[in-house]
C-alpha cells in the first residue's frame, strides 16, 4: 500500500532539498500575493523625543570619527535592516559648530532634508552649498561628497538613502577621500543638487493658487531637477504639499512608502487603522499600499521622499485614490 499523498510530499520535498530545490506551490502564494504584503510599519519619531538623545550622541562621538553622525530611523518591521522602508534608509545627522564630516562618495545616493540650524555646507564635488531648514540638499551616486559646520550652533537634517535598494542590487562600492575636505573638481552644478526652501515654497504657493486642492494630497509641489527635469535622483523624488487649515483628506495609496518630514504646522495622517499625531521636525512614514489620509489643524506643510522613481523605471508604480 502506497504512503498518504502527504507523506509523499514531505518525502519528495526532503530529496529535493538536499540538492537545492525547492516546490514553488509551496510558496506561490507569498512568493506573488495579490496586493502588497509589506512587513513595513506606519510609525512617527517626535522630535522632541529624538533630539535630546541626538544632543547626547555629539558628546559620546565626534563627526570625524563617526564620519556621519547619524540616529538611524528603522522601521518597527524592519529592526535591525537599518530601514526605514524596504527600499529606503533615513536618519537624522547631526554635526556641531566647528565639525567636519570626511569626503567620501559610495554608489548610493542621498537627499538632506535641513531640520534644524543654519551655517554648515554640503560639497559635492568640491562644490559648497550652504544649508538652511527647509533646503534639501542631493548628493548623488559616486560624487565626493563632505558636510561642515563653521557656524554657531548645531545643525541637524534627514538623511534619506536608497542603501536598501543598492544593498538588494549587490551593488555598492564606497571609497574614503584622500582629503578630509573635498576639491572642487568643476564637474558640479549647484543647481542640480540644492533644492532652497524659498524657491520651493514659492512653487508650492503657486499650485496652490492656481489650481483646485487635490482632494487627497492638498496642493503638492514635485521637485524637479532644473538641468534634466527629471526627479533629484533616480532612485528617489521629493515633494513638498501644503494642507490647509482643517483639510480633512481623502484616502489614497500608492505603491512607493512615504517618509515624511514636518516643516510647518500640526495636525494627523491616518495610516490604515493608525493615527500619526504630527508637528514641526517629527518624521513619519507610510508604507506601500496602505490607505492614507491626511489631517491638518494648522496650514501645514509637509516633505516627503519615496522611491517612486526606482518603481516607475521598472513599470512598477501604481497609485489608487479617490480623486
Ligand atoms: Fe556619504
């Protein structure tokens, strides 16, 4: 008598095992589910909670020797991948009056969003640009890139990486300066990588005036390279939205996770069944494909990044709402 089809299996599956395989109906259904299955997390860090422990770091390390002094913002999801969503890194640097971080440059590329304080520089390339709060700053793949502090007090931005997206690519180099402080080698346009907060605001006051709110979104600016208006990097775009004063927001979700960073203003995102109370410097995140609606209690206006770009180049990006 032959073994319950079961056993059969179980059998088979140990055989085939032990010389690398695997039975695909075993695992179709997660290996391609009918709608996203994020391990992702809606989750909010405050900043008056981040900062004193931000403050703290500067006494136990300094910027040289850290080379970037950064509080890393994993996803509850995601301990331990050094993620904030499975294709993004963010975290919060900090670097004090007099510091210098090092010139290095790596295949991943970074936007810096300004939280706090004026005076330090990002070069790339050699090339300075001064950071104010609000500005965003790109460093892009492979260019040398160092941050200093001449000024007065304390300066702190978001870092936003695809270091998940390069680390799932197996293709990530990185080399350290032969200068702490880079050369302007002329190669770069400030124009191509700093994003100033006036201009910025002004654009998004212009859609503001010139059009209906998008019932879902309020009225949002997408930053656009000037040179090449594509997005900042290939990998990752910008926007800057403002919701006025008692917009209640539609839901809507789209496949890129959202990280977030409050400029003005308080007020509530609803992450599927989670409230997110925000205001001015606090980060959040929202992950792919989870119904968003935002609440705002003041004007406020709200920077954000997401990998939209990776997911368009390769036909992935779709968005559902109510608009
Ligand atoms: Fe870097």
């Amino acid at each position: 008598m032959s073994a319950h089809p079961v056993d059969r299996r179980k059998d088979f599956y140990q055989r085939i095992d032990a010389h690398g395989m695997t039975p695909l109906w075993e695992v179709l259904h997660n290996l391609v589910p009918p709608t996203p299955a994020t391990p992702c997390q809606p989750a909010l860090w405050r900043y008056e909670t981040v900062r004193p422990f931000l403050m703290e770091s500067g006494d136990l390390i300094s910027a040289r020797e850290a080379v970037r002094r950064v509080l890393v913002f994993e996803n509850p999801g995601l301990r331990g991948a050094s993620s904030i969503t499975h294709s993004l890194y963010a975290g919060l640097q900090l670097i004090l009056p007099g510091e210098v971080a090092p010139c290095h440059r790596h295949a991943q590329s970074a936007i810096r969003f300004i939280v706090e304080g004026d005076g330090a520089y990002t070069a790339v390339d050699g090339e300075r640009v001064v950071m104010r709060p609000g500005d965003f700053i790109v460093t892009p793949a492979w260019t040398w890139h160092d941050h200093g502090n001449p000024g007065g007090v304390p300066v702190v931005w978001l870092d936003g990486l695809d270091i998940p997206l390069v680390r799932f690519f197996d293709a990530g180099f990185a080399e350290n300066g032969a200068e702490e402080v880079s050369q302007p080698t002329g190669s770069a346009d400030a124009r191509t990588f700093s994003y100033p907060y006036e201009a910025a605001r002004d654009a998004l006051m212009g859609v503001r005036a010139g059009a209906s709110l998008d019932p879902r979104h309020g009225a949002r600016h997408t930053y656009r390279n000037p040179v090449t208006g594509g997005y900042p990097t290939p990998t990752m775009a910008a926007f800057l939205q403002w919701l006025p004063r008692g917009f209640a927001g539609q839901a809507s979700r789209s496949t890129d996770a959202a990280v977030y960073c409050v400029v003005e203003g308080r007020g509530r995102t609803s992450v599927g069944g989670t409230d997110l109370h925000w205001g001015p410097r606090d980060v959040f995140v929202t992950p792919s494909w989870t119904p968003v609606r935002h609440f705002a209690d003041d004007d406020a206006i709200l920077f954000s990044l997401s990998d939209r770009p990776a997911q368009e180049a390769l036909g992935l990006w779709r968005e559902e709402g109510s608009a």
